[in-house]
C-alpha cells in the first residue's frame, strides 16, 4: 500500500560522495534515540529487522540497525539499491507498506521480496527541513504483519521526522565544534606568530636605543642631534614597551597567564619610585604625584608590579586631563598591598567598563589611538598572575582610579 504526501514534494540529494555518506553513517551512530525508535517500530510490528538507511541514486548504506532474524548487515554495510524498494520510495518520496507481499496482487512479482525472503514491509522517506532527502526508515520480515495501515504508517512517519532533526542538530553540532578548532587554531597560530615577530623586533630596537643614548652622551653634539637622539631613546623605549605587551600577551593566550617569578621585597617604594622619576623624565609638562608609605616586605615580582605601575601611571598621562595631576598612593591594607592610580577627566563610558581589561580595547578619542589597547589586560594579568585583582572605578566628578590589590605575603 502507497502512502500519499499530502502534496509535498521533496528534493533527493544527488551525487552523494562515499566520505559524505560515511560521515552521515557516523553522525546516526551518534544520536542516542536511533536505537530506541529501532527497537519501538520492530516491537510494536513484530518485525525482526529495522534500520535507519541512506539512500542515494546508487547506494543503500545501513547507518543503524535492530536485527532479530539474523539478517546480518551491521552500520556501514551496503545492498544494491536496485534490489530495495527504498529506491521507489526515493522516487516517490511517499511511504510503501506491505502487509502480505505473496498475496499482494501488487507486490506479489515484485523482485524484493523474492530476492530477501521477505512477506512484511514497510519505509518511510526521511526528508530534512531544508527538503533534501536523505533516507529511510525501514523494516522487514519474512513472516507477515500488520503495517499496511494508517496508524503504523503515521508511527514510522513520525519517527522519520524526529530522526530528520535530530540529525539536524547533530550536524549543527558537528559544524561548530568544526568552527571552534578552527579558531582555536588560527587563534594559536596568530599569537605564536605575535611571538616570533616580537622576538625578532628586539634586537634592531636594542642597536637604535643604544645609537640614541651614545649620540646624547657626546658633548661635542650640536644641540639639534641630542635632541633628536632623546626622540629616538623615547620612542625606542615606547617601542620597547608595545614589543613586551605583545610577547606578555602571547605568553597570557598561549601558557595559561603571564609568567612571574615572586621574590621578598623588603622595600616595594624603591622600585615604584624609579617608575615615577622614568615618567616625569619623559613627560616633564606633566604633574606625578606618589605616596608610597608601605613598611613592610612584599612576596611579589618586583619588575612585573613596576610594568604594572607603569602601564597605569602611562594610563593615566594618555587619558586623563593634560592640566590635571596623576596620583600614585601605595599602602598596605589589611595584608594587602594597595596600589592606586587616579586620574582626573572624562570618565570611562559605563558600556566600556565591563570589557575594559580585555585585550585590543582602546578609547575612541583622538589622542586615544595611540598603542596596541593592551596595557590593561596586561596588569590585569599581573595581577591575577599574584592571585590578586585590578578594579576600576570611574566619575565625572571622581575621576578615574584604578585599583590593584595583591596578597603581600606568599600564599
């Protein structure tokens, strides 16, 4: 008995590649309601044989199968699609069912059931919601049963529809885990190339410093060459500073975080003040305040607290207000050590403040495009890299400060 469609017609597929039908075998196999709906339609038929098939114009594939009567093809396995009556199921896209096929007047010289020793039969196309076909829901046996009617039919149709989206959202799933390797990839690749490149960026920057610093320190110079060599000494080091926050910023994607090597700093104002004199040094027109009043030892990385100091302090030259001073106050709070940078201006836009310590993150001024946009993310990693935390907290009437607290002793 023919089931018609309802008068919907579907699109096969058409030149399906074996790795394509192979990896469709694969992504049944994957889906955990294929062998309960084998098991329901084969119990409730009486039924000993039930698969789930791929069908192309030349090709049946098992991709699942309960078999009780020794059938003997297992997921993978093919027949000649000539020899199946899924192919006119194919063609037609509508269900065949067959109760008696030796007393069908319609079946009864069919080939199929002559060439498996079959009586009962029944598939149902399986067509995606995009209205490509993909295969069928099967079931045979050599005794006769009851599925030539409506209720079976219905059942059998009903689950071809929910293996159709299951294996929908299967391969959606495929798809993204595909897109996430993928980047995941290209991701590493980029930043081990940032690496490489930032290596190899030091050492012409190492011979251009140092052609600067020896120009500055010759007397006999013109006035005009040591001040051109003062502008190469800064810009190297500003060069030198984007070259450690990228390399910081690979060794963050890459390792886990930045790598730091804590010591016992018996006095942790020696190496924030040198950070304080290089800053009013390179931007003399500019107020730097400090108070550092911090008595005891801290257990830390003394070079990766003072790049944190400095990235902040640069922070707030760069976008705080050119008349307004930047303060730095350093305390020990309650076993921590407490280190604050503010700065008056126009206060961050409370959409930036979430992702603010993300890489690539830059204000939208004009004298804000300067740098890569990674000088926070990198103290942000200092400091969860000495199981502390950096806050922000930014005004109109405040202004903006940013607070670093780190645990002063180990452990």
């Amino acid at each position: 008995m023919r089931q018609g469609d309802g008068g919907v017609r579907y699109s096969p597929r058409m030149g399906d590649s074996p790795a394509e039908i192979l990896r469709d075998v694969h992504t049944i196999g994957r889906i955990g309601a294929v062998p309960m709906v084998l098991r329901i339609v084969s119990e409730s038929t009486g039924m000993g044989f039930a698969a789930v098939a791929r069908v192309t114009d030349g090709t049946w594939t098992a991709c699942a199968v309960h078999d009780t009567i020794a059938f003997n093809l297992q997921p993978g396995g093919q027949l000649d699609v000539s020899t199946t009556l899924c192919r006119e199921v194919r063609a037609a896209l509508a269900p065949i069912a067959i109760d008696h096929a030796s007393l069908d007047a319609a079946w009864c010289n069919h080939h199929t059931p002559r060439t498996y020793a079959i009586e009962s039969y029944i598939s149902v196309p399986i067509v995606l919601s995009d209205g490509q076909y993909f295969g069928n829901l099967c079931a045979i046996d050599p005794k006769p049963a009851r599925v030539a009617n409506p209720a079976t039919v219905a059942m059998f149709t009903s689950f071809a529809q929910l293996i159709a989206l299951q294996l929908e959202a299967e391969r959606r799933s495929e798809a993204q885990h595909a897109a996430l390797l993928d980047e995941r990839a290209l991701g590493e690749l980029r930043e081990q190339f940032i690496a490489v490149l930032g290596h190899d960026l030091r050492t012409p920057l190492a011979a251009l410093s140092a052609c600067g610093t020896l120009l500055q320190r010759q007397a006999d110079q013109p006035e005009q060459v040591r001040t051109l060599a003062g502008r190469i000494v800064r810009n190297s080091r500003r060069m030198g500073t984007l070259i450690d926050n990228t390399l910081d910023l690979a060794r963050a994607r890459l390792g886990g975080g930045i790598d730091i090597r804590p010591v016992d700093v018996a006095d942790i104002g020696l190496p924030l003040r040198a950070v304080v004199a290089e800053l009013r040094d390179a931007q003399p027109g500019r107020a730097i305040a400090a108070d550092i009043d911090v008595a005891s030892p801290v257990h830390c990385d003394p070079g990766r607290v003072q790049q944190l100091a400095a990235n902040l302090l640069g922070n707030a030259l760069v976008h705080g207000s050119a008349d307004g001073a930047v303060r730095l106050d350093v305390r020990e709070e309650d076993g921590e050590l407490v280190v604050r940078v503010h700065n008056q201006g126009e206060p961050i836009a409370a959409a930036s403040l979430a992702s603010i310590f993300q890489p690539f993150r830059r204000g939208t001024g004009a004298s804000n495009r300067e740098g890569l946009g990674l000088g926070l993310y990198i103290c942000a990693q200092i400091a969860q890299a000495h199981g502390g935390r950096l806050e922000v907290s930014s005004s109109a009437e405040g202004g903006t400060t940013f607070t670093t607290r780190l645990p002063m002793r180990e452990g």
